[in-house]
C-alpha cells in the first residue's frame, strides 16, 4: 500500500508542458507574421558625404569668442563693432543662414551679449550661443 502511494504523490508533481508550447508557437507565428508588414525605409546612400558638409556649411555662420574677448570669424580676427558688417557680408552669400556664437568657458557675458546685439543689429533671426570645444 504504500509504494501506490508514494507512485500517486509523483503522478500529481508531473507538469504539462502541452498548453505552454502552444502559446510560444502561436506567439512566433504573430511576430513572423507582423514582422514581415513592416515597411524598411532607410537612407539615400547615393549622397557623398562632401555635398552634405559643403551645404551644411553655407548655411552656418560661426562666429568664435575668446575668454581674453577677441572675436573670430571664418579664422580671422575681427573688432566687435565690425561684427555687425562681417555678417551682413556672409548673408549675402547664403540668405536665411543661422549664427551659432561659440564662446569659451570663462569668456565674460557681457562680450557675448555684445556680439549678439551685433548680430540681431545685421538682421539675423537664427542665432544660438554655444560653448566653445576648447
């Protein structure tokens, strides 16, 4: 009598594994199914990388302040009252260009300010202030 029960108590331990096998295939089959709907859009490759940075480029005009308050623009060293001329000049080129003004770290506010009253004064709408890498 006692091996039947000890047969029935390892019976009851048995788990069916049937139902959950059934929902694991099911779920592969809705994600092979939805997955194969799925519209794969990438990018051009055929654009060369220059014609992108040439035209990124035009569109931006950079204009460097130094923490001792000199002011580059296109590499070269301007007074901040040219500022104002310097960009009017560039707009010509490219119409609608936005200004980022780069700044070092411990450049005085005031200078910043300056140059960004320069630029709005030349007519700017886009400008952004950002700090510098250096």
């Amino acid at each position: 009598m006692a091996f039947k029960k000890y047969l029935k108590i390892k019976d009851d331990m048995l788990i069916d594994m049937t139902p959950m096998l059934d929902i694991v295939f099911i779920l592969l089959i809705f994600f092979i199914i939805t997955s194969a709907f799925v519209d794969t859009s990438g990018f051009d490759y055929n654009k060369t990388r220059e014609n992108a940075l040439s035209k990124q480029k035009s569109d931006v005009i950079s204009i460097d302040v130094s923490k001792s308050g000199l002011v580059r623009m296109k590499g070269r060293l301007i007074d901040i009252q040219s500022v104002t001329a310097n960009t009017q000049s560039m707009l010509a080129d490219a119409p609608g260009a936005a200004v980022v003004i780069q700044a070092e770290r411990e450049t005085l506010h005031g200078v910043v300010i300056e140059v960004l009253d320069m630029v709005k004064m030349a007519g700017v709408s886009k400008v952004s202030i950002s700090q510098s890498r250096e």
